[in-house]
C-alpha cells in the first residue's frame, strides 16, 4: 500500500491548512469543530443492532448522529457527539465494553491502524470463530489489548513486553494456525485491516487498481474513460512517481448504485496494456485462500497482465495482484480445481535477446493464509534461532572473524570515507519534492553539493503530517558550505513548509530543561501547525515530530516550559499530553552511523562507485571560513588564494592575466580606483565568459586582482 493510499482518510476529511502568515496560530478553531474530531468508530457490532441500543450504551454522553453500515459480516456504527472532548471520554471509557454478548472495538475517527507488526499476530480461523472467541483463546497465554476478525483472518494486538514468538508457539500446538506479521506481508494485512475499518464507508466511491500511467498524470483521461457508468464528480490519482504496479486511482460518483455499476463494468477490463482492479466499498484485493496461489520469486519488472496471461492456462483467473507484493504474485483463481493444477508450474517466461523462449525457475505455493513471502529472510532467521538454540544446549558455536562481519566492516569503510563530507540533516521535506529541487536548493546558499539521499524507512515520520514529508541528508564538498547553509536555510520555505536544517553529525539534542513533550496528539497537524499554535505560548527555537502523536517542542526560555505545564486543558492550544522530558532527545530522527542508512549508500555506491570521490573546485578567494555573502562583490567565504600560482601552470596564468588585461581595457575604458567595484564588475561582466571555459573561476578572480594591484600601483 502506498503513503498516499494510507493517509487518505485523514486528507479527504480533513481541511487543509492555510499557509499564510498572517493567520496567527488560529487556524487550528476551524479544524478543531471538524466533525471527524468528534465522531467515533464502532465495530464488532452484531447485524442486527439499531440506533437506540446504540445511544443507551453511550448514555451520559450527547450523541447528534449515529450511522450504522454493513459490508460482508461486518457491522460498525459511527458516532458524531455534540463535543470532541466527549467523543474523547466515551472512546476511553467503551473501548472493550460488552455489547449484546460483543466486544466493541472503538476508535476516534480519523485515527487509523498503520503499523501492525509490532504487537500484532495473525491467525487463519474458521466460520465459526468469534472475536470473543478468539480473544479468550489467546487470553489464556499472554495479555491481549485488542481483538479483531475480517474472515478468514484474525488480528490479534498482544500486550507490551510479550513474547510473541512463545505465544505463537502455544497456540500453534494448540491447533490455532497463527502467524507473526512479517514486514514483507505486513502491506496485505494493512489493505485487508483498512477495507474492514474504513473503507468501506465510501459508498459512492471506486478504487481502481493497475491502472496505466497515462490516468495518473492526467486525470481528465481518467474520467473520460472511467465516465460510461454515470457521473464523476471527483477524480485522485496517486503520485507518478510510484511503480507502476503500484499506480492506483480513486473516482467518486454522484450515488452508489452508479458506483457499484461502474465498479462492475470495469473490473477486469484492459485499459493501455493494464488490466484494471475496480473494487466498490473496499481498497483491498481481499484473495479467497481457498482457490490462490503465490509465485516467487519473479523480477520487478513483471507485470501483473504478464502473470495473468501464463497462468490463466491452468483455470479462470478472478485476479491476480502484484500489488505491494516485491518478487512474488498471487494468483486468485474461481476454483479450488484451477488453483490444485497451478501448483505444478514450476517456470515463469523469462525472454532474453538471444532466446526469446527463456524460462525461469518459480516456486507456486498455495496462498492459504497470512503466508510469509520474504522466504530468504524466514530461513536465516530459523538458521540463526537453530545457532542459538544449539549454544544454548552445549554445543561451541564457531567464532566470528575477527574485526567483525564483511558488513560491518564495509560500514567502517563507508563511515570513513563519508568523514571527506560535511553533512546537514533536513526534515520537514514534502515528499513529493524530487531530488534536484532539493539540491538547486541547498546549491543555492553557495557550496558544492557532493550528493543528496533520502531514507525511505522512516514511515512513522512520513505519515506525521496530513501531507507526507521526508527527511534527507545532504553532503557537502567543504565544512564552510555545511556551516553557510546551516545558518541560511533553517526554517526557510520549501514548497511552502518550512525546513528544519541542523548539523548531520555530533550530538544534536533537546534541552531537556527548555522542551515540552507533546504525546498522544489527536488532532492531524504538521510540524508548521504545531509551530504557529504553539507560538503563543512562548518563543519557539526548534521543534520535532517523530510521528502522528508525538512531537518535542523547544522553547527559548525554560519559564515558558513551566508555564505550559501549569496551564489548564482548555487554555493549551493542542489537545495532547504534555510533560518534560528526563533524558536526551535526539532532534535528529536518525544519525549516519545507523546501519540502515550505511546500507543505503552502500546500495548507491554499487550502482555509482565514483559517488564518494572528493572531486571539487578551489573555494572562493575572499573572506573567512563562515562568511555568508560578506566578500567584496558579493562572493561568499571559503579557501584562500594559491600563492604559488593559480591552478593549470604559468602559461595558463599568463594567458589569463592576457586575457584579464584586454578585457579590461575593452569593458572598463574608464579608471577605477576602488578595488570594490573593480570585483563587482567582473562578477557580472566576466563570469559568463569565463564559465564556459572552467566551472570555477577562482584562478580569474586572482590574476584579476593581481592585474588591478599593478594597475593602481604603477598607472
């Protein structure tokens, strides 16, 4: 599933922010009477609940609208209370609550599951089981925070501090056929977890999937094409920047039974080469167990149309995803019979230049379940769990090389040659923004740009604002540009966010005696809104949100902290926990010795090896090592002049002062004594004749100034 997929909730509902500067902080009284802040969301309701059942359990607290839906065997309600703070307290106080022999799952509405990995184990049930059901079955082993089940699946939240792997070895021999929730994998239950909370609400909505390129970037083609079944009134295409396995689009229509007969008549048909996903109610490729299959591994570069195509030999095929997937596929045929005779293909087509009938070895496994499609990843884990356990019943384990692993010790290698750079840490990027608007920007503030990279692991911080953002570390060829742009470029605009610039190396922490921390935050804001609504309450130097509900504010003076913590809910400005922090607090989210981002550049490096090689100009000639545009013409700081002679010989000199000497005398007819003017003069009239012949032109600028020495000395 993409970012943009993910947060889509939260930006269809909510209101977008204003960026002007006048607004003062108070943007934030709209957002706060936005109606999602105030509604609720209930499941694991039975079929047949009604309204006023509904209102008697949540009695004590005003409810203005209560809208029940149905979608397969799942049955949620959602309720708009008068006030956010009591849609607050009946979440608090009803979430796990007994209902007609049920457990309510309750949640605020705009508050959505992303990250399931962590604390989540996933079962394969039978019809009959109930969340109830369940949640007894894995009560009897360890602490169970929350139960939910979107057949044939189950969601298990575990307790903090549980050991899942012991847990899951119970139940297991207790014939509960459970699973952890693997990172790979983890995308399929993400897409199945959203279509049973969420999704399905938008009646008059259609999620097209495998779409071809040509609707992500125009989406009037898109509705022209989309439009036989009734009228579009809205049209949202994700960003073309994607895979194109992963493109996918949203159009919504004036009424259901429009949305429903234009989910029918798409479905399965090929538009451009792509054969089109149309799904009404659900976001979800929801697979039958019973009749998939998966392949692995393919390249990709494999298309879904390629995969329907070779395998429809073996049966009618219902679909077939690539979605999110990596180097696997699942097929999902109409029969058990189809999907039986497809688990004994064993070559995929695999065409080269010289033979284009080429195969490829595949493995087709029967998809019966939350299956774990990382295999490698799997079978090193199980190799390293078989090395521990047999340490741990007497046998030697045989002793790691000395100086570490070969990937440790290229992470050393990398680490080394990465202390030739001066790094700046940048946060609060928008996502979308490409690479070299980021290093037009950053070139701008003067300095050679060595290289920009962005981590892409960092999901929690992605999906911290409505609009998803990105951190980048940004490396320069001298320490004097890393300094410049440091103190030009924090808090400037960028596609109208304001970047956070700090040092990429070295400790880079929060005062703890000047910072609040804010955790739990329940209302979507960016790091700008936390800005402007925390402004009020004191000076702002530096702030940082890790996530959607956690975020650290520094203020300049450790009174306003103080201030802030005595203050009464109704007088803060963000509806949010706020305490002190009791120990360092990186402002960083990262730093460059995390092996994640040592791999990263590693991976670069495999496909740009000359990437880290120090290859830069001389610096400007005048001023000190942090001067920003103080020089005479404007030039920044930076190395001094070569005393012995500018690069490239006498010659080249010579030839240059020749050159120096008769451009004078043509341009600047008249005598200048200020050496001032002399240098802004060729800043302007000079630099775009000698930049086609060198990208540098620090050796002009000496023999210049050489030649305007002797010419007022000696005139």
């Amino acid at each position: 599933m993409t970012d943009a997929e993910k947060t889509a909730p939260e930006t269809t509902a909510e209101t977008k922010e204003t960026t002007k500067a006048e607004n003062d902080g108070t943007e934030g009284d709209v957002q706060k009477d936005n109606e999602h802040q105030r509604t609720i969301n209930v499941g694991n309701l039975p079929k047949d609940i009604t309204e006023q059942q509904l209102r008697d359990h949540f009695a004590g607290h005003e409810v203005e609208r209560v809208e029940i839906y149905h979608y397969l065997r799942n049955t949620l309600a959602l309720l708009v209370f008068k006030e956010k703070a009591a849609a607050q307290k009946a979440c608090e106080e009803k979430d796990g609550s007994m209902l007609n022999d049920r457990r309510l799952r309750i949640h605020i509405e705009y508050i959505t599951i992303r990250y399931t990995k962590k604390d989540v184990i996933v079962a394969v049930l039978d019809d009959d089981m109930t969340e109830e059901k369940l949640y007894d079955r894995v009560k009897e082993h360890c602490e169970v925070t929350q139960v939910f089940i979107f057949h044939p699946l189950g969601y298990v939240h575990l307790g903090k501090d549980v050991d899942k792997a012991a847990v899951l070895e119970k139940l297991n021999a207790g014939g509960l056929k459970a699973y952890d929730v693997n990172g790979r994998d983890q995308n399929q239950h993400v897409d199945l977890w959203r279509a049973a909370k969420l999704f399905f609400r938008n009646r008059n909505r259609v999620q097209l999937l495998n779409i071809p390129q040509k609707w992500v970037e125009n989406t009037e083609e898109l509705k022209k094409a989309c439009s036989e079944a009734g009228t579009i009134t809205e049209a949202i295409a994700n960003n073309v920047s994607q895979g194109s396995s992963n493109y996918y689009a949203r159009i919504f229509f004036e009424t259901e039974e429009q949305a429903a007969k234009a989910a029918e008549l798409l479905n399965g048909k090929v538009f451009e080469g792509k054969r089109i996903h149309a799904l009404h109610l659900s976001s979800a490729l929801l697979p039958n167990y019973k009749t998939s299959v998966y392949v692995a591994p393919l390249e990709r570069t494999v298309t879904e149309e390629e995969v329907y195509e070779h395998f429809k030999q073996f049966g009618d095929i219902d679909f077939v995803n690539r979605r999110n997937c990596g180097e696997n596929a699942i097929v999902c045929y109409k029969t058990s019979e189809a999907a039986e005779k497809a688990l004994a293909c064993t070559t995929f087509p695999a065409p080269t230049e010289a033979n284009k009938e080429a195969t490829k070895t595949v493995t087709v496994l029967r998809y019966d379940g939350p299956l774990v499609l990382r295999a490698t990843s799997v079978k090193r884990k199980a190799a390293s769990g078989t090395a521990k356990g047999a340490a741990g019943e007497g046998k030697t384990r045989e002793s790691r090389p000395a100086g570490g692993s070969d990937r440790e010790k290229s992470h050393k290698d990398i680490l080394q040659k990465l202390q030739a750079f001066y790094p700046v840490y940048v946060s609060n990027i928008p996502f979308s923004c490409p690479a070299h608007v980021i290093r037009e920007f950053f070139s701008g503030a003067g300095g050679e740009v060595k290289f920009i990279f962005s981590p892409q692991h960092y999901h929690p911080y992605r999906l911290s604002s409505p609009q998803p953002v990105k951190t980048a570390m940004v490396y320069y060829t001298r320490r004097s540009d890393m300094l410049n742009a440091i103190k030009q470029l924090d808090k400037k605009m960028l596609n109208n966010q304001h970047l956070h610039v700090l040092p990429g190396r070295g400790d880079c922490n929060f005062s703890q005696q000047k910072t609040v921390k804010l955790s739990k935050i329940t209302e979507s804001l960016s790091e700008d809104a936390i800005f402007r609504k925390m402004r009020p309450l004191g000076k702002v130097v530096r702030l940082t949100k890790k996530n959607r509900s956690l975020a650290f504010v520094e203020f300049a003076d450790a009174a306003d902290v103080e201030k802030v913590l005595k203050m009464k809910p109704d007088e803060l400005t963000i509806n949010c926990v706020y305490s002190k922090i009791t120990k360092d607090v990186s402002r960083r989210l990262y730093n460059e010795s995390d092996p994640r981002i040592l791999g990263t550049i590693v991976r670069l490096l495999r496909r740009n090896p000359k990437m880290l090689n120090k290859t830069t100009g001389a610096g400007p000639l005048m001023g000190g090592n942090t001067a920003v545009g103080g020089g005479p013409g404007g030039f920044g700081g930076g190395k001094r002049p070569r005393m012995n002679g500018p690069p490239g010989g006498k010659l080249f000199f010579l030839i240059d002062l020749l050159v120096c000497f008769t451009l004078h005398r043509l341009y600047f007819p008249v005598h200048f004594h200020n050496v001032e003017m002399h240098f802004c003069l060729l800043n302007s009239s000079t630099h775009s004749a000698f930049a086609r012949r060198n990208s540098s032109i620090s050796r002009y600028k000496f023999a210049y100034f050489l030649l305007l020495f002797f010419h007022s000395n000696f005139h």
